[in-house]
C-alpha cells in the first residue's frame, strides 16, 4: 500500500461526507427500483478515500469507502483525483472491485475522454 499523508479535516467537511453518504443512499435505492438503467457515482476531488480528523486525530472514512458502502451498490464507480499519491492508494484499496475506475488527473478533462456514455457497455 502506498504511504502517504492523509489531508486533515474539520467538522464542515465530516459533515459533508455524512451528506453525500445519506444522499447516495437515498439516491441508490431510487435508482435501484429502475429496470435497465445503469447509474454510476463519480466523484471528481476523491481524495484518497480516507482522512483525519482535526479534532480527534482519527480515521475518517472519504467519500470513496462510502460510496462503496451504499446498498444497494451503484452499477459503477468512477473515482478522480489530481493527486497520484491519492488515486494510487484508492486503486490499492479497490482492487477487489470490477466496478470501479480510479483515475489520475483533472476531472474536467478525464470527465471529457475517459468516463464512458455508457458505462455497462464499454469499461475503461
């Protein structure tokens, strides 16, 4: 696994991720109900899919390890940082997984060439 520095943050960012984790709950079991549609999670800034807390100094799960939480699972997920170290560590952290795209790089531009139209269809 690669060692790296995981970014510190305070309470407005923990609770963003319990948001966003609630939301792709909520959004999962909607979508799951809908026959032949494939639905995907992209998260643009992962981060390394996990974080510290300022104030107690532990682990906090990032939106990536939630994401891959959420049940029902999403079809895929397509996981976007500028940061190597980060996007190299989530790939070690996803290697299990069939559905997941981990990607290095500025999201605007790899949203543009490398996420698919249609991702049932055409993988990575």
């Amino acid at each position: 696994m690669v060692k790296l520095k995981f970014d510190e943050i305070g309470p407005w960012s923990e609770i963003k991720l319990e948001i966003i984790e609630k939301y792709a709950a909520a959004y999962s079991n909607i979508l799951s109900k809908q026959l032949n549609l494939a639905y995907v999670y992209i998260d643009g800034f992962c981060g390394a899919g996990e974080h510290i807390a300022k104030k107690t100094k532990q682990p906090i799960e990032g939106s990536p390890v939630r994401a891959l939480k959420v049940a029902p699972p999403l079809k895929h997920y397509y996981f976007i940082d500028l940061d190597g170290q980060k996007t190299a560590y989530l790939q070690e952290m996803t290697k299990g997984y069939s559905n997941v795209g981990v990607l290095h790089g500025d999201c605007n531009q790899l949203l543009k060439t490398k996420i698919p139209a249609r991702p049932h269809i055409r993988e990575l």
